[in-house]
C-alpha cells in the first residue's frame, strides 16, 4: 500500500497524447517486472506494456507502435507514453509491480479519449 503512486492521466481528444508516470517508494530494482494495466467500465484489466529491469519489454498488441514503456531508475520511476490515442484506449490506468512478495498495484489514473 502507498508503494505506487500514478499521475498523468485526463482528457485528450483522438490522435492526442498523454504520459503517464508511476511513482515508486523505494528502489525499482527490488521489483522483477513493472508495466501498466488498463480496466474500461464493464471489462476485464489487461496488460497493456510491462518491463523488467533489464529494460526488456512487452506490449499488448493493440497499443504496439502507439505506447512505449520505459524507466528511470534514478527517479524510481516508470513511465507510459502514448502517442495516436484512441478512444478505446480510455480507461483506468494502473501501474503495476511485481516483487517475492507479491504484486503492488497503483490507485490507477483515469484517461479518457474523446473529442
């Protein structure tokens, strides 16, 4: 609780963009795996993009070329950009952070795509 905090969501109109930043309390590196989750009213969370700390990472393949996961690790920090919004894309955004412990999750941020 409180490991994760979320900020830069909102309302952007279609082909706009938005990037969206998730805090951590402590170091990254004591998580293996990091990404982003998204829940649209009336549907399932999924996985949007993940990364490890290696920099390796992942996409969920309607936001591949759109979205583009990356991190600082000096600032404790992973970021999701997306270009080319879509408004299938709005949602709640969660970050997400795996560790031995678990996973950690993120109040979530909300995006909404509209014109």
């Amino acid at each position: 609780q409180g490991q994760l905090a979320e900020s830069g969501g909102g309302l952007v109109q279609p082909g706009g963009f938005l990037r969206l930043s998730c805090a951590a309390s402590r170091s990254i590196f004591s998580f293996y795996i990091m990404g982003w989750y998204r829940q649209a009213p009336g549907k399932q969370r999924e996985l949007v993009a993940d990364i490890t700390p290696g920099g390796s990472t992942n996409y969920a393949d309607s936001v591949k070329g759109r979205f583009t996961i990356s991190r600082d690790n000096a600032k404790n920090t992973v970021y999701l950009q997306m270009n080319s919004l879509k408004p299938e894309d709005t949602a709640v955004y969660y970050c997400m952070a795996g560790n031995i412990a678990g996973l950690a999750w993120g109040q979530g941020t909300q995006v909404t795509v509209s014109s």
